[in-house]
C-alpha cells in the first residue's frame, strides 16, 4: 500500500480520461435531490489484466491528486496467486498509513470501523487496485463525499450504489505503436509503419503484450520489426486461456521460449516469490544459483518486462503470474518445486537470524555466530538490516504465511516465524511490532496443533494472550491462558503451566474477580514452592498480596508481602525487600495500624538505603512523610520531604513509589 507510481507507460486513453473526469464532475442521486452524498464517489476502471487498467488508474490518480490533500493511496486487493487480500492486513496497512495503531488481534469488524471513522475526517483518494468483488470494496467505502475511490477490476462490482464504470479494451493503433516505440526507438517504427501497426494489432492493443515484444525487440536491435510480426503470428493461441488473454499469452510464449534454460526456470520457480516480490537473495535460493548470477539473470528478465522493477527488488508482472504458475505445473516436478521452497525458506532463515545478530553486542555469541556467515548473508550495520527488514516486510510476513499454509515444510516454517518474530522485536520493539507478532504466533498454533506440538502451542497461546491481555481484550486473554494451560499439562512443561496459571490469575485480578485471582496465584505459587523457584516464589507472594489488599483482607495481604520481603531478602535483592516492606506498610496503614507503618517504612527506607537506589529511597522517604503526617508529626513529616528532594536534588512530590505487583 502506498501513494500509487506514476504509470511506467502510458500512452492514449484520453477518451476514457475524459470520461472519468465528467464522472467525477457530474452530480450525483443525492446532489440532485438536494441531499448532501451518503457516501463517497466510486469510479470503476474495468478490463482484462494486461489491458493497462491501472495504468489508466494510476494517470487519473496522477492528474486529480492535488485534489486530495491527505493523500493518494494505492491498495492491492488481490494477492499474487489471485487470492483476495483479507479484510484484516488490508484495514491494518491503510491505517498505518496514517499514523494509526491498530490493536493486535482486533476483528474485521472493528478495523473497518476504524478505517472509516479515519477516512471520515480526510480528503484522500483511494486506488483499489485488482479488486475481487464489490465486498471487498464496499468494506472501505469512506462515508465521506470528500473522498474519491477509483477502483480496478476485471468486470462490474454490482452492488455498489452509483458506481461510474469505465470498461477499457486495448489501445488504439496510434498509441499502440507510440507504446512500441518506447522500446524499439522511433527509427524502426518509422522505417516500417505498417509492420509496427500490424505487430500492434496482433498484441490487440494490449499494453502489457506490447511491452513484451518490446522488450524482446529492445534486446535484439538486429531483427525487424515485421519479422517479430510474422514469427508472432505462427506463435499458435492457446485455446486453454480465457478469451481477453489469449493474445498476451501468445507474446508471453514468444518471449519465454527465446530464454535461456536457466532463465526460463528461474522464471517459472519465481511464482513461488512470496507478495510476487523477489531479490537477488531470493532468486539465488529459488534457482539454486550464485547470487550474482541470479541478479544478473533478473536484470534481464526486467529488461523483457517479464519483471517489473519495486525499489531494490522485482515484481512479478501481475497479468503474467498465472502462466508463470501454469508453466512451472506443466514443467518442473513437484520434488524440484518443493526443494527450491525450501532452499527459499532456509535462506531467509539465514538472513533472518543474521539480521537480528546484528543488533547483539560487540563479542556476544550471536555476532561471533553472525561473524561466520557466508558474506552475501551478512549485514554490514544495524541500520543496514533495519532498512532491509522494513523494506522486505510484506515479503517476509507472506513468506510465513505461505509456508505455514504449504503443511510439508512445517520445521521450516517454525524456524522461519520465530526468527521472523526475533527480528522484528529486536529492531522495532515488542510494542510496535506487535500486530505483527500476533498474526505470527497465529501461525505458529496452527503449525502446532497440526502437528501435535503441545509445548510451542503453549507457548503461543501464552503470547497470543499477552497481546490481547495488553489490547484491552481481557476474556479473549483468559480463554487463551486456560487453553495453554491444558497444553502446557499435555506436554508436562512445568513453566508452561505455571506461566499460565499466573496469567489466568492476571486476567481475573484485571476482572477485578480477587476471590478467584487469588485461587490462580495460589495455585502457582504452590508449583514453584514444590519447584524451589525462589524468584517467582516472592514474586507470587507480592501478586498475592496485592489481590487481597485490593479485596481488602489486610491480614492475608500482609502475611503474604512479608512472605515476599523474607523471599527477597534470601535472595539478597535489597530493592526488591524495601519494595515488598513499603506495599506491607501500606496494608497496615489501611488497616488501621499507623504505628506498625511507620516502623515498617522506615525498615523499607534503610534497605533501600543499603541498597543504593537514590530514587527508591526518595519515593520511600516521602511515604514515610505522609505517614508522619497522618500521625500528626508535621516537623518530622517536613524533614523527610527535605531528605528526598535532595536525594533526587529535584521536587519529590514528582515521585511515588510503586507496588511490586505492578511490576509482576
């Protein structure tokens, strides 16, 4: 998704031009009748693929843009293998487009909402491009008569009210041959018109038949432009393409059968490109080759345009897509597409792990790991990788997804998304990344309950549910962090279970339902007691305190923060003691025992103290002093704020101290 590029070639059309420019001038039902419009303008740009729809798209786009003040976007509805985009990445993508988060895991209901609620407010022109139906359309109708939709499909969206078609066909014989041009030099074309025209005419005047022939006269400036012509005409139709691309699929034939045997399968194993995004890297893996000769290879397969060049990487022209699939089921055995996947897959892999080594510190494991690699593996800086995983993003994330749908390479798969998954939280933090995340750990049950892999289900139902935990999505949470729980239970995984019972206890405290919250904590404290976990031990104690401060029952509260204190002091964590003395003296003062306070918070300030931390120290010191206050000891109250504005030489009243089971 992105503002739209200006169209490689674009020649005539200035007839449907002109037409789509009244459609956005004329005046709508609504306008007539006197209403302001319901909704926003859709216009409708039909035809068959290859016939140079969005290219007429991307020119309207270009001559009516300004109009738009928050931007011309360009979203793809249909994926390379002629899926439909779902609802989900395509609401998430024009969102982030304008700066918006979009809640991990959030349903398709909800996403739309958000698109339209942001499209309400802006000016911007949409460009739905190779839409699968009216739904899909409809879905990201703005109700907004401000806005302009352009949509691009094969044939009429019924459905949508008021819609503007616009169905093309092929060029007309003066741009035609303009088109031709581009590639052979205006001197072949016009040393032989009627040859040029002919050669036109059996393209049909569609643009990306033209550019192929083109393309293949460009690379053999010895041949004539009537005899391509001629040796075009033998090319036989194949009967087995629809009516509207049996003329591209001839051009395509004659292009593909002047290739070299190397470059036709690498050609052909490009379908498996995942988004129909490729590098040299990808290439390389694909083909079995070095990968300077399959940059090399990819140059010429641009300079045909059976490739389309994307900023540092190819694209593969999506009107050719479905022969080049078509030819790799026809010629290359399944063993052979299933090893060039894999290679695929363990590339990215490599560079995957590279890629987050990088990040690692001088002399670590992972960069003397990432040291040994092979150089065309290797990232030079972290900006460099940064870059390379922001750019290759959709690429990647597809890759997962259609490894995990493919079901024969699932080792492969898991090790691709969890390197996927490493990468993206060491460069862009678990935070941003994490409507990524989620729909990775996804994939990673899927490929585990296929499988029977009980210990990486837990494992992602607990991730899956911390993200909905953190999205606000509490009973969604609690449901994945039972069902971890059984899983954790089937693959006898002690920290899978007891992990889940703390966060099933975290989801019914975050209910505010303290009676069972405390029952969850209590059942995973039990487990680490039996385990001699002595960190999560006191840890547990403070979350259970916690619960039953909040429930008011201050004597199981404090009996289970000193627990944590003697915890903490066994494992010689001084903060973590004067954390757990401060939350025990906080009990006591709600439970009415002022003096006890004061002298427990006055223990918590001197293990603080020992311990070094000058912020705990002040926050405590000023609990200390609100606890004099309520004693009636203004004087001893005053001197206790002075000690801790000059422990932090700033104003202490900026600071508070924190309960650990915040923290927990």
């Amino acid at each position: 998704m992105g503002a739209p590029e200006p169209a490689r070639w674009f020649f005539g059309r200035q007839r449907e031009l002109k037409a789509l420019h009244g459609d956005i001038e004329r005046a709508g039902l609504n306008t007539i009748a006197g209403r302001r419009a319901a909704h926003t303008r859709v216009l409708l740009i039909a035809g068959q693929s290859g016939s140079g729809r969005t290219a007429l798209a991307r020119e309207l786009a270009r001559q009516v843009g300004r109009r738009y003040p928050d931007g011309v976007l360009h979203i793809r509805l249909t994926e390379p293998g002629g899926e439909p985009v779902p609802v989900e990445r395509t609401a998430r993508d024009l969102l982030g487009g304008f700066g918006i988060d979009v809640p991990p895991g959030a349903a398709d209901d909800e996403m739309s909402e958000m698109v339209r609620e942001a499209l309400a407010v802006r000016r911007v022109l949409l460009l739905l491009d190779d839409a699968h139906d009216a739904e899909q359309v409809d879905l990201l109708l703005p109700e907004n008569p401000d806005c302009l939709v352009v949509a691009v499909a094969r044939g009429p969206l019924t459905g949508i009210p008021d819609i503007r078609p616009c169905t093309i066909g092929g060029l007309d014989a003066k741009a035609a041959m303009e088109l031709l041009g581009t590639f052979t030099g205006s001197v072949r074309i016009t040393v032989d018109p009627q040859a040029a025209e002919s050669l036109a005419e059996e393209c049909g005047g569609q643009p990306a038949a033209i550019a192929l022939v083109g393309g293949w006269l460009a690379t053999h400036p010895r041949v004539s432009v009537a005899d391509v012509a001629k040796r075009l005409r033998a090319v036989p139709e194949d009967l087995g393409q629809p009516q509207g691309s049996r003329l591209l699929a001839r051009a395509f034939q004659f292009v593909y059968e002047d290739l070299p045997p190397s470059t036709a399968g690498m050609l052909r194993l490009l379908s498996l490109a995942p988004a129909g995004l490729a590098d040299a890297h990808t290439a390389s893996a694909l083909a079995g080759c070095s990968v300077s000769a399959a940059g090399a290879a990819l140059d010429d397969l641009a300079a045909l345009n059976l490739l389309r060049p994307a900023g540092d990487q190819f694209e593969i022209v999506g009107a050719l897509a479905p022969m080049t699939r078509a030819l790799m089921a026809a010629k290359d055995r399944p063993a052979e597409v299933q090893l060039a996947r894999a290679r695929m897959l363990e590339r990215t892999v490599r560079l995957l792990q590279s890629c987050r080594a990088v990040t690692e510190p001088d002399g670590s494991p992972a960069r003397k790991k990432l040291a040994a690699l092979p150089r065309a593996v290797r990232f030079p800086t972290t900006r460099a990788a940064a870059d390379w995983l922001t750019s290759r993003r959709p690429a990647l994330l597809a890759s997962a997804r259609l490894a995990v749908a493919d079901g024969e390479l699932d080792t492969l798969a898991r090790r691709l998304v969890s390197a996927l998954v490493r990468a993206l939280a060491a460069h862009q933090g678990t935070d941003a990344a994490a409507p990524d995340l989620y729909g990775l750990h996804q994939l990673v049950l899927g490929v585990a309950e296929r499988q029977g892999l009980h210990r990486e289900e837990a494992a992602a139902l607990l991730n899956i549910g911390d993200l909905d935990a953190r999205s606000g999505r509490t009973h969604d949470a609690l449901a994945r962090y039972r069902s971890a729980l059984d899983a954790g239970r089937a693959a006898n995984d002690h920290y899978a279970t007891g992990r889940a019972m703390e966060s099933v206890g975290g989801a019914y405290q975050e209910l505010q339902d303290w009676h069972r919250a405390a029952d969850w904590y209590g059942r995973a404290l039990a487990q680490r007691l039996s385990r001699g976990e002595r960190a999560d031990e006191a840890r547990l104690y403070g979350r259970l305190g916690t619960v039953h401060t909040y429930a008011a029952r201050y004597g199981e509260a404090l009996r289970h923060w000193r627990a944590a204190a003697a915890g903490f002091r066994r494992l010689q964590d001084l903060p973590g003691q004067a954390r757990a003395l401060s939350e025990a003296a906080r009990v006591q003062e709600y439970a009415g025992r002022p003096e006890e306070s004061l002298h427990t918070c006055q223990e918590a300030v001197e293990y603080a103290r020992l311990a070094g931390d000058t912020r705990l120290q002040a926050a405590l010191e000023l609990r200390l002093a609100d606890t004099l206050d309520r004693l009636g000891d203004p004087t001893a109250a005053r001197l206790h704020r002075h000690a801790s504005d000059r422990l932090l030489g700033t104003d202490s009243s900026t600071y508070e101290i924190r309960s650990t089971s915040a923290e927990g």
